[in-house]
C-alpha cells in the first residue's frame, strides 16, 4: 500500500513539473509565475519553509512576476528578439525550468535535484518544440510569428491556469 501512495506523490510533483516546464519552454516566465501565484497562497510544507526556494511563494514575487509575463509577451513579438533556441535563450528558459522543477518538487517533499533536471529537461524539449511548432504554422499559413505568437500566448496563459488549478486541488 506504501508503494501506491508514494506512486501518487511522485506522480503528483513529476507531472505538474512536466507541464510548467512544458510552458517554460514556450515563456520562461510563465512557469515560475504560475507556480509562484499557486504558492502564495499555500501554507509552506516543513521542508519548504526552511529552503532558499521558498522566495518563490512570496505575494510580492507572484506579482512581479506577472509583470514580468506581459514584458516577455511584448519583447518576443519584436522583430530584434532572439530565437528561443539560441544558447543565452534556451540556457535562460533551462534554468527557469529548473527552478520550477525544483521548487515545486521541494514544496510537494520530494527531491529539489530530481525536481531540477525534471524541469530543466522539460523546458528545453519544449522550446525546441514550440520553436518548430510556431515556425513551421508561419511558413506554411503565410501568417506572421507575431500572430502566431500571440496565439501561442493565449494557449500558454490557458495551459498555466489549468495547471495553476490542478495543483491548488492536490
């Protein structure tokens, strides 16, 4: 019976870890701003409440944050922004996923370690993902990026809030 409850508790932190660094990957600051809002308003497990991650579940961080969000929105429409995978942006999103990985994995009793590779991974399989993704609509469509990407964020605010939901039920 042990071995159920356990089962459940990983699969409780691997896969909201998954889906936010799924996120990640698409905006780097989407995911630790979804985790932050849900964390604010939880009361902060033993271990949490002691490590350096807990930052994240401060109000203060869940809303700067946000305002962070709108500025990436904004900056990756711009014709002079990099592409999401060259190496100071996908190392950039690699340690946002990280970070999520980590902290949720902390805050849920698990492994920050496990939780950063987890999330780390994730991230960059989904930024090259949703590189091609958005890259190859455009081409084919005749639709610009920008638009593409404009979708992109109306899908990734949607992915968030489910999450950000899904987790508030656990």
């Amino acid at each position: 019976m042990a071995s159920v409850s356990s089962s459940k508790l990983r699969g409780a932190r691997f896969w909201p870890t998954l889906g936010l660094a799924a996120l990640t990957g698409s905006r780097a600051t989407i995911g630790p701003a979804f985790l932050s809002q849900y964390l604010a308003g939880q009361a902060l497990a033993p271990g949490f409440a002691s490590s350096p991650l807990r930052f994240l579940a401060k109000p203060s961080v869940a809303k700067t944050l946000k305002f962070l969000i709108a500025g990436e929105f904004v900056g990756d429409k711009l014709p002079n922004t990099p592409n999401r995978i060259v190496a100071q942006q996908l190392s950039t999103r690699a340690a946002s996923g990280a970070l999520v990985g980590a902290t949720l994995y902390k805050a849920k009793g698990g492994s920050a370690v496990s939780g950063a590779l987890i999330g780390a991974l994730g991230t960059v399989a989904a930024t090259y993902l949703t590189y091609y993704l958005r890259k190859g609509i455009s081409d084919k469509t005749g639709t610009p990026t920008a638009l593409v990407g404009a979708g992109e964020d109306a899908l990734v605010l949607a992915g968030g809030s489910a999450l950000a939901k899904g987790l508030a039920k656990k």
